[in-house]
C-alpha cells in the first residue's frame, strides 16, 4: 500500500503544482539565499537532479534559517525558514500526503485542512454549547512543536505509507536543524519545526490519536492543531476530563498539557486560541494577525483567517493520487464517513 509515492510526487502535474505553491506563497530566503523568485530558473536547470535524488532516496535538506516571531501574549516564537529548493520538495511530498491522510483525520479536527478553518471550529464549539454542554475543557500542549517525538511520529507515518524513500526524506528534514543568527547549526532530536509547508500537515497526523481517543470516549470537542476545547454538561465532569486526558496525552504522545493555559470553566470564560496557525506559512513569514484569540462565544464574527493550504493544489494533487490509483478502499470508506470534511 502507498509504496509508490514517490513517483507521484515528481510526477510534472504534482511538480508544476508544487512550483505554482511555493510561488505563490513568496516569503523569504533560506541560508543560502535563494529567492523564491529563482525557483522556477533554478528548476529548469537543476530540476532533473532533484527528482533524481528524490526518486533515489538520497536527497539531503539543508538546514533552515531561524527566526523569533513576537507572540501576541508577549514573548517569542521560533520559527524555521528552509531553503526555497527545500520548501518546493516538502510542497511535493504535502501533495501526494495530504489526500492520502485528510480523510483520515476527525470530522472535528479544523486545523490546516483544505476546506476548513477557524471559523469552523468556532462555529462547532458555539454549537455544543448551544446544546446544552455549558462547561469547557480549554486544553493547551506545552510547546507541542518544540516536543513532537520523531519515533512516534515516524510510526505514525510508517503505518499508512510504505514508501520508504518518502519516509527517509522527512526524518531528515525533522533532523535538519536550525542556522542561528550567530551562523552555529543546532540540531535536535525531537520537534518538528514550524514554518515549511510539511509541518501543520505532520502536526495534524501526530494529534489524531487523540482526536480518535476524543472520539472514542464520546466526547464532544473542536480542536485546533495544538489547540483543543471539549464541552461536557458540568464542571466537576470537566476537571475530571482534564484530569485524565493530561495523563493520556502523557503516555500516549509524551507531551505536557500546560499548567498555566489550561483550565476548566463556563465557555464564555474560556478563549479558543484559533490562531494556532500563527506561525506556519511555507513562505517564511508569520501569519501574526490572523484569528489570534477567537471566543467560543459573544462574537458572531470571528477574526479572518485563511490557511496556507491552497484548494487547487490540493484538488489536483487528490485528482491525480486517485487517476495514479493510490487511494485504497479504506481511504474510499474513512471519507465517505467523515463526510464532513470538506476536500
């Protein structure tokens, strides 16, 4: 199953996708300069190489220049710009990955997907409250993007796709490392940076085991990336939730649910930090204005916002997974299920 991607992934219509993708993004130059505006020549040049190496398994990404952010709350974020050749790479694998794994995901995952956005998920947790469920668990990870383990992850990946070329590829952008501003390139063992165009999608593929264990338990939720907010019919019920999701996530994901950004209350006292997109574009620059802190209620018209995922690449891309024949019957039967995800 899937052992073929990459195939598809230098394929011209998924190539001239990908181009168009990161053109259109802009954003600015990797550690070695290059502008996006050189893509295009630089891949009429080099571009058979590429694919060659990519198609071999051996192709190497650089590391990715780093840059601080201002955090609304104050503070900063780090944020990783790759090489523009690298960020093109990464559109080429995200339009072969993203149709095979969206219609996985939960029905009430909004986070980075094609056809969905913060609205949505405001729009859904106004819902449940609405409905009667009139207490919130505001839950929070800390630094989920700095902690993501790259075993997990990795086996995550691995149990969906067979081509192990695609699979080598992204362990090494996750292990690529950071130019600093002082020039020093630092590495890391777990994480998964946040500014290429691969990152919301791996984000999205770590998180839904607990979007299914949401799920399974019954549990009505809207969630956001990192960002998750489930409504239950009282407050003793929600500290129970928390409490026990804190542990669940700990064992299951090895990550920490923030002390000091979660809570427990009524959902107007709550706030559904939608903006969890802040700091990923594959263009290299922050998306800082963009839903920063949406209520769950008081305000008919949440923030605008708009996901760096782009409709036509994603509906050319599925077009040609399906015409490659790559999407297997379970694909078939998980989208047919979640019928509300819309592609």
């Amino acid at each position: 199953m899937l052992e073929e991607l990459m195939e598809i992934a230098v394929d011209p219509f998924n190539w001239e996708a990908a181009l168009r993708a990161v053109e259109r993004n802009k954003g600015a130059p990797g550690p070695d300069g290059m502008t996006v505006s050189e893509l295009r020549k630089h891949l009429v040049t080099h571009g058979s190489v590429i694919a060659k190496r990519l198609l071999e398994g051996s192709y190497q990404p650089g590391a990715a220049r780093r840059r601080d952010i201002p955090k609304a709350s104050g503070g900063t974020r780090p944020l990783s710009i790759p090489n523009v050749q690298d960020r093109f790479v990464q559109q080429l694998l995200l339009g072969v990955l993203q149709p095979v794994f969206d219609p996985r995901f939960s029905k009430q995952s909004y986070g980075f997907r094609p056809g969905r956005s913060a609205h949505d998920a405001v729009k859904a947790a106004q819902s449940y409250a609405k409905e009667g469920y009139t207490h919130v668990v505001d839950m929070d990870i800390t630094k989920f993007f700095d902690r993501v383990n790259h075993d997990i992850l990795m086996h995550k990946l691995g149990s969906v796709v067979r081509d192990k070329r695609v699979l080598r590829i992204i362990g090494r952008f996750l292990r690529a490392g950071v130019v600093m501003p002082d020039g020093v390139v630092v590495t890391s063992e777990e994480g998964t940076p946040q500014g290429g165009p691969l990152s919301p999608l791996l984000a999205n593929i770590y998180l839904d085991a607990l979007d299914k264990e949401l799920e399974k338990r019954g549990l009505r939720f809207s969630s956001y990336a990192d960002d998750c907010n489930i409504y239950v019919g009282s407050q003793a019920a929600a500290e129970r939730v928390l409490e026990s999701l804190t542990g669940w996530i700990a064992r299951h994901l090895r990550l920490e649910v923030s002390v000091s950004k979660s809570g427990t209350g009524r959902p107007w006292e709550r706030k559904f930090d939608s903006g969890a997109h802040r700091a990923f574009t594959p263009a290299g620059l922050p998306v800082g204005s963009l839903c920063r802190s949406a209520p769950f209620l008081g305000s008919s018209s949440p923030p605008p916002c708009s996901s760096p995922l782009h409709p036509p690449v994603w509906r050319s891309s599925k077009t040609k997974l399906e015409r490659n024949g790559t999407h297997d019957n379970r694909s078939r039967r998980t989208n047919c299920a979640t019928s509300g995800a819309a592609i």
